[in-house]
C-alpha cells in the first residue's frame, strides 16, 4: 500500500509530561514586589505532583502489530480497499485519456462548434475525475482514522481490565530501535485539571500586571 499509514503510528497518540515545582515559604527569602514577576507567578496554586504506586509494563510494538488478528485483518482490508478505489480511479483516468487522444485526432475535422462542444464534454470529465479522486482519498483518510481509533480503544478497553488485577500505573509500547510511548495511564495519577487551573491562574496574574 502506497505510503498508507494505517495504524503504525497509532500508539503515538498518547504522550505524558512530567511536572515538576518548587514549593516556596515566606521563610524562602524570595522578595514579595509586586513588580517582581517572580513572586507573582508563586500567588498561582500549583497541582500536587502525584507518586506512582503502581507497577510499570510495556508491550513490544513489532510483536503486537505481527500477531493481533484484529490489527492484520484491519490492515489487509484497508489495503484491499486502497488498490479497489485505486483501480476504479485508474479505469476513468485511462477513459479520459483516451477520449483526449481521439479528440485530438478528429479534431482537425470537426467545426468549431463541434470542438467547444467536445473540448467542454472532456473539461467536464475531467473535473470530475478530480473529484472522484479527492472523494476517494477521503473515504481512505476516514477508514484508516476509524480504524486507528477501534485498534487504540481495543488497547486501552484491555489495558484498563489488565490493570485492575496487575495494578499498573503505566503501560508503554516498546519497539527496537525506537522511542517508547505510553499507550495506558492510570486514571488516578491524572492532574490534567489541576494544571489547567493553575495556569490559567498564572496567566490571569500576568495579565493583570
């Protein structure tokens, strides 16, 4: 299949950012100034950093996509249907090929009216070849993102019931040679709210200034 990405990327759809802060005191000796900007980003709460208590496991990237049967039927059907939509495209395009070349030869014979009336007939066809084109990398584009979307849900809808009993924190996938990514956090160790608070906080005070 032609430079279709299909799902390999899929797992990359989650990353985590680690935060980190430093908790100050009036005993910290930092100047309370208003015009110090400094002191005024601390007025903003920042989120508590949360532990992981939890055990962490990874899955190998290049096995998964080998031996899940879900992930190498939905690859052979996605590519059947690129080279089905494929050849339908191809069939029209050679149709109009040909009916340009024809026109081309018969066009010294025929009268003016005749070749605008054949030279609109091929414009036509064209754009519509065009647009079946657009059309159908369309209906690609949207296969392959339904398909990652069902391949990730399998993964996290597992991961979570896998989790209850071995008690992971952290699930990433793991492929030689390449970067590991986290395909499964535990839901507790979220802070996405809390960051978000603090700073839309902290822009609120440096707005202000």
């Amino acid at each position: 299949m032609k430079n279709l990405s299909i799902a390999l990327n899929v797992v990359l759809l989650v990353a985590v950012g680690v935060l980190y802060y430093l908790h100050f005191s009036k005993s910290s000796g930092v100047s309370a100034d208003a015009n110090d900007s400094t002191a005024v980003a601390l007025k903003a709460e920042l989120p508590e950093i949360r532990s992981v208590s939890g055990a962490v496991a990874y899955i190998n990237y290049d096995s998964l996509t080998e031996k899940y049967q879900f992930f190498k039927d939905g690859v052979r059907n996605l590519e059947n249907n690129y080279r089905a939509k494929e050849a339908e495209f191809e069939k029209k395009k050679a149709a109009l090929q040909t009916a340009m070349e024809n026109y081309q030869q018969l066009a010294p014979t025929m009268t003016d009216a005749q070749r605008a009336q054949n030279e609109e007939a091929l414009l036509r066809e064209q754009n519509n070849l065009m647009q079946l084109g657009e059309k159908l990398r369309d209906v690609l584009k949207d296969q392959e993102e339904a398909f990652n979307r069902t391949f990730l849900s399998n993964i996290d809808d597992y991961l979570k019931e896998l989790s209850k009993k071995k008690n992971y924190s952290y699930v990433f996938t793991y492929s030689k040679g390449g970067p590991a990514h986290i395909v499964f956090a535990n839901d507790s160790l979220e802070i996405t709210k809390e960051v978000i608070s603090g700073l839309n906080a902290n822009y609120k005070i440096k707005k202000a200034k």
